[in-house]
C-alpha cells in the first residue's frame, strides 16, 4: 500500500513539474514577445518625433525666411531709385519667395518702375446706373 502512495505521489509530483515548465515556458515567451513589442513601439516614436522635428522646423525656417524676405523688400522699397545704396538693384521680375508647398506665400506684384508692390484682386469696374 506504501508504494502505490508513494507511486502516485510520484506521478503527481512529475505531472505538476510538467505544468510548471510549460507555465514558465509561456511567460518567458510572452516577457520576449513584451520586450520586442517595446523595443518597436520606441522606435517607432522616435521616427515619429523626428518627422514632427522635422516639419515644425521645416515650417518655422520658412516662416522667418518668408519674414526675412519681407524685411528685405520694405528696405528696397524704402530706397530712392537713384543713388542706389543697397546690395544690388531691385530686379523687374520678382525673386523666389517661397517653396512650392508653401501656403503662407504673399503674392507680389511689379510695377513698371520695379519696385514690389502687394497684389490684390482686379479693380471692379464701377456700376453706371442706366436710367
């Protein structure tokens, strides 16, 4: 009768053994599986903060070169046409202000003394009433 206890004790002891192994096997697959999923999710946010870097400061260069570029034209148009001080001549044609994708462009327009001047919409032709 002993050694049909200690038998089954035996067997009992192995088959809780088993289930442990096979317990501490998920868990350290499920720790790798965290580990790599934390690892992605980093890198992941850092690609993402580098492209939200990137485009805030892409946007702000060309806010203040756009400012800049501004700064320059009201010096041109500050300047007398004769006794010219400045860098160079203002030019007929009006300079490459802003990139293609940019949406804060100002529209210039040229007069026909060179000097920049803002653009607006066409005049409205006034409205004669016929009587």
């Amino acid at each position: 009768m002993h050694t049909v206890f200690l038998v089954t004790v035996g067997m009992a002891c192995a088959l809780t053994s088993w289930v442990h192994r096979a317990r501490v096997k998920t868990i350290a697959d499920l720790v790798k599986d965290r580990s790599q999923l934390l690892i992605e999710v980093l890198n992941v946010e850092e690609r993402e903060r580098g492209a939200l870097a990137e485009a805030l400061h892409d946007n702000a260069l060309q806010s203040v070169l756009a400012a800049r570029q501004d700064i320059e034209d009201a010096r041109v148009v500050d300047q007398p046409a004769h006794g010219w001080t400045g860098p160079s001549a203002p030019s007929p044609t009006p300079p490459a202000r802003c990139a293609p994708s940019s949406r804060s462009c100002i529209p210039r327009c040229w007069s026909t003394s060179g000097w920049p001047v803002l653009c607006g919409p066409p005049p409205t032709p006034p409205v004669s009433a016929a009587g």
